[in-house]
C-alpha cells in the first residue's frame, strides 16, 4: 500500500485508545492473510461504520478468535 492510500488507518493508528489501534492492526492483519491489494484493504477501512468499528472493538475486548473477527471483514467486503 502506499502512503497515501493509508493516511486515514494511519491516523486511527495514531488514535490513543490502544482497542482502536488493535482493530485497525487487525485489518492490516486480515489484508496480509487475504493477500489483498491495497485498494480492497482500504475499502474495508471506509465501509466500516461507527456501529460497526465499536462492534469490533466489543470483540477485541471479548477476546474474540481471529477467525470470527474476519467473518466479519468478508462481510464487510461483501
């Protein structure tokens, strides 16, 4: 991915809350899983509403299993 296409995970990387930052590690994961490009990676990134960023954040805090956590991003890319 390149700089660019990055700014806004970046940004929320930057974010305090350490949860956040776990979330947006776990797209950057489940993109290297998946081996996809930089365009579906982001595109998870924007489709993801406040509702659901909280919902992830829920799960990481539930200590949810990574292949629950990327059931939800293939829905998120469906």
């Amino acid at each position: 991915m390149t700089a660019e296409e990055l700014t806004s995970i970046d940004c929320a990387l930057a974010s305090e809350d350490p949860v956040t930052q776990e979330v947006v590690g776990l797209i950057y994961r489940y993109c290297e899983d998946k081996k996809l490009n930089a365009c579906a990676c982001k595109k998870i990134y924007e489709r993801l509403t406040p509702d659901d960023f909280n919902h992830l954040k829920k799960m990481v805090n539930e200590k949810e299993t990574v292949s629950h956590i990327w059931q939800q991003f293939d829905a998120i890319l469906k």
